[in-house]
C-alpha cells in the first residue's frame, strides 16, 4: 500500500506559439480535467487539430471525482479509454442505505443483463486523467502546461487569449474555443458570464483511506448511524486499496479544524469499530451549489463541464455529466468547423446540455433536501419515509440518498425527426441508446463499440435484403453526410458492403422494438435521432439534414 | 407487513406524461410537499398536514383503505 505519486508533465516553452501578428489556431481547449481532455480526444478522433492550455503540470490532486457512470464509461469507450478505466477501476451496481445500522433500502443500477458496462465504476480522478491525457497525446492534441489563459477577447469569428507562461506572456487566437477551467471557471468570471443557482448551507469531509478492507464493491450510505449520530455518511471503494468516506458534519463545523487528522482519525476509529492500520491519503473539506450559466454558448466560445454547471456530489453528476457535453458538443463543432453544418447546430449543444443540467441540477438538488434537511417539517418527513420503507415498498422509492447519474432524455431537442408510427419501449428520438450484447462477424461484441462514427442507420431485418433495400442501404454512403449503414438480424446474413449485426438473444430487438423493416437513425453521440417502421432513405437523408441543422 | 385494500407498491404517475425513471414520479410528488412547506412556522406546517390528510382522505372515501392507511400509520414506529 502507498499513496499515489502526481507525474509532473514537462514545460515547453512557448517559442513556436508567440507570433507577431499572433497566431490562429482552429480549436483551442482551456483546461486538462477530465472534460477537457476529453474534449480533446475527441476533436482529435474528428480529425481536428487542437491545443489544450493549463495552468498547472500534474493531474489533479487527490481523488476528487470518484464515481464514472455508465454512460460516461460508454464514451470513455469511444475516446478509447473505456477498458483501462474499467479495469484499474472498482465496478459496482449495488447501493445500499441504512438507517442507523437497519438496511431499509438497495438499489441496483442495472438491473438488465446485457450491457457492456456496469452501472458504476470508481476510479480517483486522477488515474483517468492520466488515461486521458496518454490518449490525447498519442492521437496528437498538443498540450501545454503552465499556459496559464489570463484574459479572453470574443470576436464575431474568433477569440483572442492572452497566455502567462514561465517565458513570459503572449496572444494567440482561435477559431473556436471549448472552456473547461472548472466549477471557478475564471474565464466565466473574467467575460463576466452569469452562473445562476442555489448555495447549500451544509460542509462535509471527504477522507481518502488507504486499508485493507473487505467490504464488498458497493456504495453504503448511512443515515444517522451511532458512529456519526444525526449526519449522513457514505463510504465508496476505490482502486489501490483507498476507500472514500464522506462524513456530512453540517453547516458550523470548522473545515480548517476538521481538516486536522487529530480530528479525522477518530471519526475513522469509530466508523470502521476496529483497530485496522489505516493511513489518510487525502481529505478535503467541501461545499457545494446546484446551478448553471444561463447559455453554454456565447458565440465561438463554448463552456463544457463544471465551468458550464455545478451539482451537489449525490449522484456523482459532474464529472459524467461533463462527459455528456463533450460527447453531444464535438461532433457537432466538427461538422461545423468542417462545413458541413451551419453554425446554429451549435445553439442545440446549448439547448439540450442545459435541459440535461436543468435535470441534474434538479436530481441532486432533490437528494440533497433529504439528505440534509432544511426544516424540522422536512427532516420529519424524511425520517418517517425511512422508518415506512422498512414495510413498504413505495417508501423504499422514496428513499433519496442519491440519484445516480444516468443521461438525459432529448425528447425536447430539435434535431429529432418526431414519431410518426407506434414503438414500445424506450428508445424515442433523442434517446440515449440501450446497449445489448451482438455478435459481429462471428464474434461477440456489443451494440455501441459498432456505433458512434458519424451518422448511423440500423435496419432491422430477418432476412437478406432485396436489391431495392440493398441500393438504399448503399446510397446512404454517399452524399454530403454519409450514413453507415447497419443491418440487425437475428442470425448471420451476407450483405455485400453492408456491416450485419447479428441479435442472436434478441436484446436488440426487444430494447429496440425492433421488427423487420424498423430502421433507426443514430448520432455520432449513440442517441436516437429518428426511426421508422420502413426503410426510406429519402427519409433517413431528410432526418440527417434535420440533425445537422441542414434542413 | 399484511394489508389487502392499502397500495403499498409505488404508485405515483401523471396520466399522458412519460417517466424514463421509475424514481422521478415518487421525487416530484415528495418535492413538492416539501415545496408546499417553505416559509411555514412549525405550527403552520402541522396545520397544513392535518389539512393536507383531510383532503386526501375525502378523496379516497372508502374507510376500508383508511382504516389500513391508519392501523399502517400506528404499527409503523
């Protein structure tokens, strides 16, 4: 056992980027967290050229975001970072809470087979970041540190940012500019941009342990239980043997007294009842806000992530749901910087992140109320929902110690071709798409590794297609925005040019309601943008000018 | 725990509208009441529930549903 080492990333002085007249740069990142890093991965797998600044030369410093969800493991999976995070990281679907020391409610994030990904992973922040930052670099993004972005001018076509470097300071402009600089974001301050919300009057303590322990891979939350009476406590594994407790201590603690290990190491004793050697690897004291900007965009400058939206931590909405923005944003700026879409598809990515963060906002908003409530009604309320969820299982759904992140719903975006037929399930326009497992020439694999390239068009069939569907399915690969054409099928079929997708199980078929014939239209970002009982595909070309805003 | 009549499973929804997750009706309905409370003294928010449970007993009527609703109220401590 042994605490984690940061890497420090090596200086480069800025001689190829000072430039008189300065230079421009098509693309330009502020900030190497884990939302901007991927920001970068992902402009470079676009083909895009991109220039990630930061101020400091490590990642970051203690474990800070612990808890990646499904859907941001889906991305990681497509920025091609989904396996070592999956595997240096702790998977888990169970949560438990407990009331004082009674279990009275359990949770399990996926409670379908079938999907390539657990619920949750938990990894410290700063393994991904270094996972994300090899990536990066290997696809070739530049990345400076110490490039400290002191002030930024908006044009109409460009931005201009003024740079402190050790070398001194320099201008360089870009064409775009994605800022991810954090929940301070001093971008945000220094445009003087609005963040509007609600501060939580409440602190909590954040211990990172480093011991060995067998409690099993779940997350366990506890309401006033006798080793913390009348606060909240959550423990998460991590990886390396450090687990993460959190201990709620309420609005008059201290945080420079409470820091102190003379005081920590108790509350740690009396948690774990034992005398197991235990060593603090970080801890940290925190407070949060629930809100957001008014407008993710404001011309060529987009804010991504906690710069964009802040959440309270129940529900590990933050860093996942910064995930979500890069994932909906970068192909979109792609097809903008790249001329194949007018430049108001990237109002959409404004329109539909900020309908997400509307929604996350108000899901840990609400955990937060019961977690620590503000009245004496409240709190009355809350502990009679646990005292009835030991014999009923409607309060058991009441029972709010976090609503863990899982993306939204874009029913409302306008890049969706509404319904005009009849589907059961889930998987309405703008949905995010179900995984299920498939199999593809002759080997398994899963749904999405076959999808998130571009534009997708799935067909559901039973067996080969005709000539006349055939021809369809070819002419969506040419035009101004080719569509990859995929055929679903319950068994191996040969198609010549055509990818099949084999739904042996039938999980596509069922998460899908998919019946021979059914066609879906997909995004780069793994959302539904349209679907028909039939496949058209004057109609699937009409559905990709709508989702680029070409039509 | 033994009831016939009383629902016991999770049974808030809002017919014609859609809930991708099955905790999002139960959490607007609590929301809500908590909402309903704001800016009420102690005393105030007594009176509201009692008003509150009035209602909503009219409103189901049938004294079999209450009188379970009532003995689950008491046998739960």
């Amino acid at each position: 056992m042994g605490a984690y080492v940061n890497p420090i990333y090596l200086y480069k002085a800025p001689t190829d980027l000072k430039a008189t007249p300065p230079l421009r740069k098509p693309l330009i990142v502020i900030g190497a967290g884990p939302v901007g890093l991927a920001a970068a991965v992902d402009a470079r797998l676009q083909g895009l050229e991109v220039l990630v600044l930061d101020d400091d030369k490590t990642v970051s410093v203690g474990s800070r975001a612990v808890c990646y969800a499904k859907r941001a493991l889906e991305v990681l999976d497509r920025l091609g970072v989904g396996q070592p995070v999956c595997d240096l990281g702790v998977s888990w679907n169970i949560g438990r809470t407990f009331l004082e020391e009674e279990e009275v409610y359990q949770f399990n994030l996926v409670p379908d087979p079938g999907h390539k990904r657990p619920g949750m992973v938990n990894l410290q922040q700063y393994h991904i970041e270094e996972m994300l930052i090899a990536r990066a670099l290997e696809l070739g993004a530049d990345i400076r540190w110490q490039h400290k972005v002191t002030a930024v001018t908006r044009h109409d076509d460009h931005a201009t940012l003024t740079v402190e470097t050790p070398d001194g300071t320099f201008d360089i402009e870009a064409d775009w500019l994605v800022v991810a600089d954090g929940a301070r974001s001093p971008i945000r301050r220094h445009l003087g941009l609005d963040i509007e919300g609600r501060v939580f009057q409440d602190r909590f303590l954040i211990a990172d342990v480093i011991m060995k322990a067998d409690y099993p891979a779940e997350r366990w939350f506890w309401f006033d239980p006798p080793f913390h009476p009348n606060q909240s406590v959550l423990l998460h594994k991590q990886s390396n043997n450090v687990w993460r407790i959190d201990f709620q201590l309420g609005w008059d603690a201290d945080p420079e007294e409470e820091k102190k290990p003379e005081k920590v190491i108790p509350r740690l004793q009396a948690m774990l009842g034992d005398d197991r050697p235990f060593e603090l690897e970080w801890v940290s004291i925190y407070t949060f806000q629930c809100r957001r900007m008014t407008d993710f965009r404001h011309g060529r400058v987009l804010f991504v992530g906690d710069a964009a939206h802040q959440v309270s931590p129940f529900g590990a909405r933050g860093a996942n749901s910064g995930f979500q923005d890069t994932d909906d944003l970068m192909w979109k700026l792609a097809l903008v910087m790249q001329g194949q879409a007018p430049d108001k598809l990237l109002d959409t990515y404004a329109q539909d992140r900020q309908f997400a963060a509307d929604e996350n906002i108000m899901n840990s908003t609400r955990s937060t109320d019961f977690i620590t409530p503000k009245s004496r009604t409240s709190k009355t309320f809350r502990n009679q929902v646990l005292a009835l969820a030991k014999h009923y299982p409607f309060a058991r759904k009441l029972v709010n110690s976090g609503r863990l992140s899982v993306p939204s719903f874009l029913t409302a975006s306008l890049l969706n071709t509404p319904d005009a037929e009849a589907f059961e399930g889930q998987m309405v326009p703008g949905a995010p798409m179900d995984d299920a497992p498939v199999q593809v020439n002759g080997r398994e694999g899963w749904l999405l590794d076959q999808v998130g390239k571009g534009f997708a068009c799935l067909l559901f069939a039973d067996a080969g297609p005709s000539a006349e569907v055939l021809a369809q399915l070819q002419a969506l690969q040419t035009g101004k925005l080719p569509v990859t054409p995929l055929i679903v099928a319950p068994r191996a079929l040969s198609v010549p040019g055509v990818q099949v997708i084999v739904d042996a199980q039938g999980w596509m078929a069922k998460r899908y309601d998919g019946k021979a014939g059914t066609t879906y239209l997909l995004r780069p970002d793994q959302h539904v943008a349209a679907r028909w009982r039939q496949l058209s595909a004057a109609q699937v070309q009409q559905a990709v000018a709508h989702a680029t805003c070409n039509a | 725990m033994h009831t016939t009549l009383l629902k016991s499973d999770p049974n808030f929804h809002e017919p014609g509208r859609r809930f991708f997750r099955d905790f999002s009706p139960g959490d607007d309905f609590y929301e809500a009441l908590i909402e309903a409370h704001n800016g009420l003294s102690d005393e105030q928010s007594e009176a509201f529930n009692a008003r509150l449970i009035l209602l909503l007993a009219n409103h189901i009527g049938d004294l079999r549903v209450l009188r379970e609703a009532l003995h689950a109220a008491k046998a739960t401590v």
